[in-house]
C-alpha cells in the first residue's frame, strides 16, 4: 500500500511531466510574415505551415497585409512579431531591401531568420524557401514563343519591382524572350501591384496602344487575372499565360481565356519554411536556397498527379 507522501509525491512529479510536455509541445515559437493574405496563394502557403507545425509540435503564427502594395504595414507587422521575441521568423518580403534594419535587430537578438517565397538583398536569412522564378518565367517565355509562332509583339503584368519574385519573373521573362526568340519583341512591361482591378486597367491600356499584340504574360495570381478581366473586357484575342494557381486560374484555363500557367507549390514553401526554422534553432546547417520547384499546367494536364497536387483553390 502506498503511503500518503508516495501518493503526493507520485502526483507532483506527473504534473510536472504534463507541464513539461506542455513546454515541449509548444518549444518552438515561428512567426511567419508573409506579402499578404487576399490571394490564395498565400492560404495555400499557410496550410502547409500549418501542417509542419503539427508535424513538429510548433507554435507558428501567420499574418499578411491586406494588400501586396503595404510595405510600411507589412514593416509594422515584422517589427511587432520582433517585439514579442519568437523562437524564429520567417519572411517573405513585398520590398527586399527596406526590411533589412529590423532583419539586423533580429540577428543580433539570436533569432533566426527564413526568408520564404521572396527573398531579401542580405545575408541575415539562414535560407530562402522559394520557386526558382528566373527559371521558372523563362519556361513561361519559352510556351508563350511557342503559343504565338516565334514571332510577334508580348507584354508583362507584374505585381512590383521591389520584391525579389516581381525582379525574377520578369528578369527571367524579358531575359529569355531576348536570348532565345529574336523575332518576338517585349513592348511593355507594367506593374500593378498584384491588384486586379489595377492589372485589368493596365492590360487595357496595353492592348489599345498595341492592337497587333499577340500575348501578356501575368506574373501572379492578381496580376494574371487582370490580364484575363482586361482581354475579356475589350474581347481580345491575345494569348495570356499566368503564374500561380487559384480556382479562377484554373477556370480560366479551362474556358480558354488563359493559355496557361506556372504553378509553383505553395504548400511546399510553408512546410519548409517551418522546417527550415526547427532545423536551424537545433544547429543545424541549411542550404542557401531550398528549391520548392514549378510546373506549366494547361487543360492538357490539371488532372495529371504531380501537377494537380500543386494546384490549390
């Protein structure tokens, strides 16, 4: 029989057990700020740090600003997830450079820093979690030559010049249109904002001030369903190829409106972001880049596993 101490003592030490596998479940605290939350992308993203935070019993945090065009926002937000001091934090910067001070204090306090989706101009991320948007806009140019002949005038609808994924996609667009296609000319590269009311009134003004061009190329999801609202809009003919993936992408590929796009794999880049963040608070050492990779999709292959595995809604 056991006495009352033992009883007393056999009770304290298993509530010390459960408040230690408490501490233990929530060991690591991950804030996440990414470019914004309007598109669903960035839900898809969310979702896959979700899931590797239940995979390795983490705390993540997840928050954007409304709009991609919110640096001071996104800026407050980074500051304020700083100020709590996380375990670490992972960022996708809407400008790759002005959140370098604040990327600098978060050095110096010991947390490590993953950049995701888009990178930053500075060494203080451990590593980025990211498409390889040179390559993967040159593989958009590449379909886009071959949709229209080899011949002809283009136009690009990106989201910035300021984040590394609106730099890279372009880059790798104009860049290999140039290199490879001599007869195709880039006439017009404009930028939006990510917003599709803007994209659309932009592809507009594109296609009346050219009304021989052949094709548009979109560079996100808000960017890419403008020039799809636009071309339906003055009822163009001009082949549109898009980045990213979305319900409305998706029905617009299959009505025809838009050739086709680059999906990248949203779900990836948040499951190795949180990845990326454990990994680094136990030493371990990463890789400068985790490559989370991209597909062209069209109503030729949605339904084929590996791409319809990176399309999200």
């Amino acid at each position: 029989m056991f006495s009352r101490r033992t009883l007393i003592g056999a009770t304290a030490a298993l509530a010390l057990l459960a408040t230690t596998g408490a501490a233990s479940a929530q060991e690591y605290d991950i804030a996440l700020i990414s470019k914004g939350f309007q598109h669903q992308f960035w839900q898809a993203v969310k979702a896959g740090a979700d899931k590797a935070a239940a995979e390795f019993n983490a705390k993540v945090t997840f928050e954007g600003p409304d709009t991609e065009a919110q640096v001071d926002r996104q800026m407050d937000m980074l500051s304020a997830a700083l100020a709590r001091k996380p375990s670490a934090i992972g960022f996708a910067a809407l400008d790759s450079q002005a959140a370098t001070p604040l990327l600098q204090q978060a050095k110096d306090a010991g947390i490590p820093v993953i950049a995701f989706d888009s990178g930053v101009d500075s060494d203080i991320p451990l590593t980025t979690a990211t498409t390889d948007n040179v390559a993967a806009a040159a593989l958009a140019a590449d379909k886009m030559a071959e949709l229209i002949g080899g011949a002809g005038k283009v136009a690009v609808v990106a989201h910035d010049q300021t984040s590394r994924t609106g730099i890279d996609r372009v880059n790798g667009f104009v860049d290999r249109i140039k290199a490879n296609y001599p007869n195709i000319e880039v006439v017009s590269v404009q930028y939006g904002g990510g917003d599709q009311l803007a994209s659309t009134e932009i592809t507009k003004s594109i296609l009346l001030a050219n009304p021989d061009l052949k094709g548009i190329f979109g560079a996100n999801e808000g960017s890419a369903l403008g020039v799809v609202n636009g071309k339906k809009e003055l009822n163009s003919n001009v082949v549109v190829i898009g980045y990213d993936s979305g319900a409305a992408q998706k029905a617009a590929i299959m009505d025809g409106t838009m050739a086709g796009a680059i999906t990248q794999n949203p779900v990836g880049i948040g499951y190795e972001t949180v990845k990326a963040a454990i990994a680094a608070l136990k030493g371990e050492t990463l890789p400068k880049v985790i490559d989370t990779g991209f597909f062209y999709y069209d109503k030729t292959n949605m339904d084929a596993p590996e791409i319809a595995a990176v399309l999200y809604d």
